[in-house]
C-alpha cells in the first residue's frame, strides 16, 4: 500500500514548513510537534520521507553507509556495487529497550561460531533518514539518555555487552506529543531545531476535506498516490532547489542584528537558538527561491525556533507563541 | 542577605574567559588537575571541547564514555565470544585500563550512574587518569556525581557564554615559561588554606588543585615568583566555584598548619617575609572569591533550592530496585520469571569458561552446543525512579477561601514546574459544602494542572472528614503503584460538615479525629500547614491526630508551602 502522499495532507501549514526547512538543511535538527492526537503528525513525517528522492548506500552495508564516507563505517563495507534505497524511516516505539535502540551483541554468531558481531538497533536503521518518536514525552528517562548524546554527536558509540563499536547515527529526530500528559526535559527539547504546535482544524470545510482524501486513500491507495505524484514531485523539486540555493542565500548584517535582538527580547536561552533561527530563515529563503533573508522570512521562521526555548515562567500562564509574537511586534512593528 | 549588585556580579562575572584559563592550565598538566567540568551545553562549549580534545590526543588516550556503558566493558572481562572459541577464558581490557595515562571524555555527566562514576573515581585515584565531565544540566540540583566532581580542578560554567570567536581564538599548545617553578612559600599556601575555609570547603584536595593552579597560572604568565594574580586565579577558578558558604573576612578561620614539603626547599620561590603585603592578600583572594561564585551554588548556598543530600541528590526522584523496568543497572545471579528477565549474555559469560569441561562430562562435544546450569543463570537488575505524589488536600470553605486557593495554586505550580526533573507528581483534592473533589488526579502535566486549578471553586462549609478520605484514597492508590504519598492539608481545621452531609462541629471533629488516626496507622506521611489567620489549635491537633508536621502559615506563601511539604516529602522516601 502506497503511504500518504506529502503534499495530499490538508492544512497543518506550520507543520509542514517545519519538516521542509529541516529536510532542507540538516543542520537544523529535528522537528518536536506538540498537539493532540490525530492531527496528521505521523502522517505528515511519514509523507515527507517518502517523499524524498532514494539515496545511494553502498550495498549489503548494515549502516547504509554513503558510498564516499565509507571510512566511518565499523563492518567492512567494502561492495563496489552501490544501490538506491529509499531513506530511511524509523519509529521508535515507547517501551524499547536499550538493546534495541543502540543495538547488541549478536547472540547467534557469538554461539554458533564463536564471533563478535554487532547487532544494530535503531539508531543505526535511522542513520541518514528520519528517526520518529511517538509520545517522545514518555519515553523512559534512559532511554532518553542515549537519543541526547547520539542526536548532539551524530554517532552511536557502543560500550556494553562486552562490545566496543562506534557507527555514525545521523538522522533528523522528530517527536511529538502532548504537552498534557507530561513536560519535557529541556535537555531534550533543545536537540529540537524547531517546534510546532499542531490543533486539530477546527474549519469544517477542512475536515470534510480531510474525511474525503483520506477515505479516497483508504480505497485506492495507488490511485490516490498516483493522483498526488504530480504535486509531491513539485515538493521534491522545490527541496533540490533550496538545497542547491542554500549556500548562496545572503544573510544581511542587519537581518542577523535583529535575529539577535530578537532573541534577546524574548530571554531564549543559549547561542542555540540564534543559530537555528538563522539557519532555518534562510532555509526558508531558499524555499521560497530568494536570494537573501528578509525580515518576513525571520518573523515566519521566529516561533518554530524560539517557542521551545524560552524559559518557563510558572506564574505566567502567557504561551511562548504568544510571547515571541509580542516581542516580533514590539521589535518590528 | 547580599545586595542584589553583588548577585549580578556574581553572575556576569565568571565569564568565558575564566573557562578558557581553566582549560588551558588543564591542558598543561591534565595528570595532577584531575580534570575540568564544563557546565551547559551548547555551541561554544562543543567548540571548546572539540579544541580540548585536539590538545589532548597528542599526550595520550582521549576515550569517549557513553552513557549507557556498562561496568563490565568499564572494568574489563570476559570475551564471550573468543572464550567460546578458544575454550579457554579470554579476557579483554576495560575502557579503564585503556584510558590509563589519558582522559575519559563524559557525555551528560549530570546523568552518570553512581556505581559507573565510583569505578571512574577509584581509576583516578589510582592512576594517571584524568576526565572531562560534559555536564547538561540546567536545575541547580542537576550536578555530576559527587565522587567525580570532587577529583576535577575547574568547575566551568558555559552556559551563559556565546563568544565563538574567543573560543575559536584560543591557543593551547602554550609551553611553559617558567618550568622551574614548582612549589609555593608556606604563607601562600596558608592564604589559599584560610580562603577555602572561609568558602567553607572541607576537603583538602581542592587545596591542593588550588595550589598547582597556581603555580600553572604563574608558569603560563611568565612569572618567576608566585604574583597575587596568580592566586587569584586559582582562588575565582578552583576555590570559588565549591563554595558551600559565602566567604567572609571575619569567618576566616586561622590559616591551617601545613608542613613544608621536601620540595619546598630547592625550587621555592621567594621567602616568608612578604607578612607585611599578606594581610591585604588575604582580603584579596575573598573578594576575588566571592565575586566568583557560579550563580548556581549561589541557589544552593542561599537556600534557595534544597541541597543535594547524598549522592546526586534528590532531583530525580528516590530510586528503587527494580527486577521489571527502569535504567539497566548490570546483572546478578537469579531465576528468570516472575517479572525478571534474562541476562543472556551474562549468563553466556559465566557459562563460557566451563564448556571444555561440560563437553567432556556430558559426552555432548556437538560444536555449536552451549552447556548451561541452573548456576549460571543472570537476570537483568533495574534501578526504578521512585515518584513521589504530593497530594494537596485544600480548604475551599468560606469566605477566606480564595486567597488560601491562590496560594495553592502557586505551590502546586512551582512543584510542578520542577516535576519533570524530578518524576514528582502532583494532585489536588478540593473540600467545600457537602463534600470532597478530586481537581486534579495526579498529574505531571503543568498545562493540565492550571485548566483544573483556574476552575477551582470557593465557599461554603467545611467537610474536612471528606477531605480527608479522598486524600487519603488517592495516596493508597498511589503507594499501589509503587509511589510514595505526602499529603499537604491546607485547612485551619475547624470541620462542621460531617460524612454523611450534616452541619455538626463537635460531630465532625470527632469523625475527622477517627479517621485521621487511621491514615496515621497507615502511615501516610503529612502536613498540616494551618492557613488561618490567627491560627487555633484545632488544626494543631489534627495535625497530632495524623502524626504530621503542623506549620503554622498566617500568610501562606507559595514558595515557604514548598518547602515545608518537601522537606516532609523527603523524610517519607528516605
């Protein structure tokens, strides 16, 4: 069955730039989405995945190594032959154990034959794709531990069960969840490069519209895809084209002066957050096929950078969209 | 107590440069410094240690140690797989005896595992090991493990810092200018002694750091005489950031005897007749000390967040042996089954260095064919974060009711606001009229909590024995899950409204006597924080009747509520 096509998926705006910027430029980090249940959030990252055009990996590599950093790689990994898969999409579900989530010693061959063998868990099947938690809020504290260090560094470093294997893990991270059953660490958050906050839409038209795409995809999942082709290559042509762009976009001084003054007003803490919302403004430039970052560009990207950022004040009940709009009109009118 | 200017010095003026002192006099002499730990992540300290490690590769090993390591791979072991092959046991090296002579690189220091962070102590303790402890934290009671904060020199804070280029700009192959200099006079070291005193520092060995500090700086700075600003130095960069009292002249304690070392003699510089200009040192090094506390040990020494008791401290709630879920914390002997699982590959290691002697016993030489025994068997061992559940049991009655339920709510807020650091949950039971309401069933959620506190009522009579009943459920209910209950009761304990919905003072009172003797046989612990404004003895009394604390609080004020309940909280996991 063909998935959801990206560009099939009503609404949810703000969501989807958040994915395109981040499939854009790498460097951003991941996505957190916030919202309830049943808002397109898998769907819509899922979508984006499939979207992607295939990449090449050397073949029968285990870490899908890229032909040309295959040195990082810690099985031989030495196949002539490269083959196109497509990226990698990867759930983490919540009761994983560690094991499975940075891999083990391969039992089998450790028996059967007397050799050390590395298993590897899904850090390494998200390796150069997306790598997607549920209810990230949920997740086991230890568990978290080790996505922290694995999604700062890019690499997996294995020190347990009498192994000692280091692979490179380098995935965009996207969780979701809902803020009411349970906060964050902020730790974690700040690995996310942008947040979203995603409602169900509360337009009825909207959600007529919803029912009848997804009752179409239900039935002809082929059909639907193939109705959608035309629009999802156009997504696909659009992150080529920024990614092609994005080295040229031009960051003006004074763009970066109200980045800072930006970030300022609203007490984000961290170099972090300056750099993500550069990044992810200019990003966005190169989406919108410009040639410099504007202002605008700066004011859409601002909250998907800043809103999980800012320190929590328990008193104020004020939400961070709210603050950073605030500060947008105060600094810029 | 101190002036606010001096809280804002405090907290602007330990800047990156200091940071970036503190790495160069690591780099010179990584060996006999321990260590540094560098506080908060972000750019410029991935910048930072990247340098760092560049610096350090060329003297030794440099190992990264992740999280997730176990003590096995730390210590060394069995080779499983080359035991099984070779039938004879084979062992392999730990990541510790790999290290010797270099330096472990700690990821999330904040997060190490106690029994992890011991091994690392004793190797250093032992060796020529030094560590570099990347600490994520951002609570003030988020912190390394103690043991390992202990043997580092420099506690730097990059939190606050954004200054790539300074980082970028740093050069660390400096040599030394002056290698001669080894030791200090006996003044100087008297000086640093009277300073970590007045700090209220009790270990020696950040006297000792503070003293090769020194010496390091001096060398660094091409003095050939130990300079006022190299004490300095070491006082803002080892002695300050340990501080557990804020330094002042008239505290200082005499300076401690220490005898001259051996080396004292030969390359020593200088003499002791320098009496005249160490009065004035001594004040110095104070004032550089006091300027240089870290924001937040400042917190810590000020009281405004509780203090780390032993080990990490209480930010993450009581732990608890688990056989069913949590953090791994390795292996022991035992059964599976019953919730426990099976550590097969412990189980294959202790299996392994037998399998030339089963073979033969058993006739079974099949290749391929592992002989296990019932002996051999491991089972998975977890550490469980006890939560614990503060259960707010408030008055809502009268006309007073209002300002008590703002104050509630302030406290539920501010406990919750630091509950996803420390896996504490929240609830809050409401009486008033007729009967009780659970408002908010217990809850991690901040957002949660504030829709069901806007909506909390006030008025009418006072069912404090339906109060208590709900409360207390709700803490039965929370110790089935393996929670650990407080109860905080925020009445002035005058009850008129009885069980069965009848207006009856001395009827309620004699109710709510029964029943809360009966929560105190249970042993739930509480707190009963008389919220009157001139406060009767009746809800002393209650207070009695539970075997909890009683806090008088005329003008209840949020923060003072949570610190009362934590500390009654604490007593209850300990």
């Amino acid at each position: 069955m063909s998935g959801f096509p990206f560009s099939a998926i009503v609404g949810q705006e703000e969501m989807k730039l958040a994915l395109l910027v981040a499939a854009v430029d790498a460097r951003i980090g991941g996505v957190m989405i916030f919202g309830d249940r049943g808002t397109g959030k898998s769907t819509a990252a899922r979508a984006l995945a499939a979207t992607l055009p295939p990449i090449r990996a050397v073949d029968g590599c285990r870490f899908h190594c890229e032909p040309e950093s295959r040195d990082d790689c810690p099985d031989p990994c030495t196949s002539k032959r490269v083959r196109k898969i497509a990226v990698p999409f990867v759930d983490l579900p919540l009761g994983s154990t560690e094991d499975r989530v940075v891999g083990t010693l391969d039992l089998e061959k450790a028996l059967a034959h007397g050799e050390k063998h590395f298993e590897p868990g899904l850090l390494a099947k998200a390796h150069r794709g997306f790598l997607y938690i549920d209810e990230i809020n949920l997740l086991e504290d230890h568990v978290v531990d080790l996505l922290l260090d694995v999604a700062a560094s890019g690499e997996n470093l294995v020190e347990r069960d009498g192994l000692s294997i280091r692979h490179p893990a380098r995935f965009v991270l996207i969780g979701s969840g809902n803020p009411e059953e349970g906060e964050l660490r902020p730790q974690l958050l700040d690995r996310f490069g942008l947040s979203v906050e995603v409602k169900t839409p509360d337009d009825i038209d909207q959600r007529v519209e919803i029912m009848r795409r997804c009752d179409a995809q239900e039935r002809d999942s082929a059909k639907f895809a193939a109705k959608w082709r035309g629009e999802d290559a156009k997504v696909l042509r659009q992150i080529e084209r920024a990614k092609k762009a994005l080295p040229k976009v031009k960051t003006p001084a004074k763009i970066l002066r109200d980045t800072a003054a930006l970030c300022k007003t609203v007490g984000a803490d961290g170099l972090r957050g300056e750099l993500t919302l550069m990044r992810g403004a200019r990003a966005f430039a190169a989406l919108q096929g410009d040639a410099a970052v504007t202002l605008d560009h700066l004011k859409t990207m601002a909250p998907l950078a800043l809103r999980h950022r800012l320190r929590r004040d328990v008193l104020d009940e004020t939400g961070s969209t709210v603050r950073i709009e605030r500060a947008l009109e105060e600094l810029f009118g | 107590m101190r002036p606010v200017a001096d809280q804002q010095a405090a907290a602007t003026d330990f800047p990156l440069a200091d940071c970036l002192l503190a790495v160069r006099l690591f780099t010179q002499n990584p060996d006999s410094l321990g260590g540094i730990c560098l506080r908060g992540f972000g750019p410029v300290r991935d910048a930072l240690v990247e340098k760092l490690v560049g610096a350090l590769e060329p003297l030794g090993p440099v190992l990264k140690i992740p999280n997730s390591v176990d003590a096995e791979r730390l210590l060394g072991g069995l080779d499983l797989a080359a035991t099984l092959r070779g039938g004879r046991s084979v062992w392999r090296p730990g990541l510790l005896e790999m290290a010797e002579k270099g330096v472990l690189l700690l990821p999330m220091a904040e997060r190490i595992d106690e029994n992890i962070a011991a091994h690392i102590a004793q190797a250093m303790d032992n060796g020529d090991l030094s560590i570099i402890l990347l600490d994520d934290g951002m609570e003030s009671d988020e912190a390394p493990p103690k043991v390992l904060m202990e043997r580092v020199a420099f506690h730097c804070d990059l939190a606050g810092s954004r200054d790539l280029e300074a980082v970028a700009a740093l050069e660390l192959s400096s040599k030394d200018r002056v290698p001669k200099l080894r030791s200090m006079t006996r003044k100087k070291r008297a000086s640093l002694a009277a300073v970590a005193a007045a700090c209220g520092i009790g270990s020696v060995r950040p006297l000792l750091f503070a003293e090769r500090c020194t010496i390091g700086h001096a060398r660094i700075a091409g003095h050939d005489k130990i300079a006022n600003e190299d004490l300095q130095a070491a006082v803002r960069l080892v002695l300050a950031p340990r501080a557990t009292q804020f330094p002042q002249g008239e505290e200082a304690s005499p300076p401690a005897e220490d005898e001259p070392s051996p080396s004292d003699q030969d390359t020593s510089e200088g003499d002791d007749q320098q009496s005249i200009e160490d009065i004035p040192l001594e004040d110095l090094l104070l004032e550089a000390a006091a300027a240089a506390i870290p924001p937040h040990i400042l917190d810590q020494i000020e009281g405004r967040v509780r203090q780390p008791g032993k080990g990490q401290g209480g930010r993450a709630g009581n732990k608890q042996q688990s056989s069913r879920r949590g953090r791994p914390k390795g292996t022991r002997p035992g059964v599976p089954g019953s919730g426990r699982r099976l550590a097969l590959i412990d189980t294959l290691r202790t299996a392994a260095p037998w399998q030339t002697i089963r073979r033969r016993e058993s006739g079974n030489a099949e290749p391929g064919k592992v002989h296990i025994r019932k002996a051999d068997l491991r089972v998975h061992h977890f550490e469980e974060r006890q939560e614990s559940l503060t259960i707010f049991a408030v008055d809502a009655s009268g006309s007073s009711a209002l300002s008590r339920l703002a104050e509630a709510k302030g406290a539920v807020e501010l406990m919750l606001a630091e509950a996803y650091v420390k896996r504490s949950q929240v609830a809050l039971v409401a009486f008033r009229k007729e009967g009780a309401e659970v408002l908010l069933p217990p809850t991690r959620s901040l957002t949660r909590a504030r829709r069901a506190l806007s909506a909390l009522p006030g008025g009418g009579g006072t069912p404090l024995a339906a109060g208590l009943i709900a409360a207390r459920q709700l803490a039965e209910a929370a110790r089935k899950r393996g929670q650990t209950p407080t109860i905080a009761l925020l009445t002035d304990g005058k009850g008129n409204v009885m069980l069965d919905g009848s207006a009856s003072r001395t009827g309620a009172r004699e109710e709510m006597q029964g029943i809360a003797r009966g929560m105190a046989a249970l042993g739930i612990s509480s707190i009963v924080i008389d919220i009157s404004p001139r406060p009767r003895p009746e809800a002393a009394e209650l207070a009695e009747a539970l075997r909890g604390r009683y806090l008088p609080l005329p003008k209840a004020q949020s923060a003072a509520l949570v610190a009362a309940i934590e500390s009654v909280g604490k007593a209850a996991m300990a």
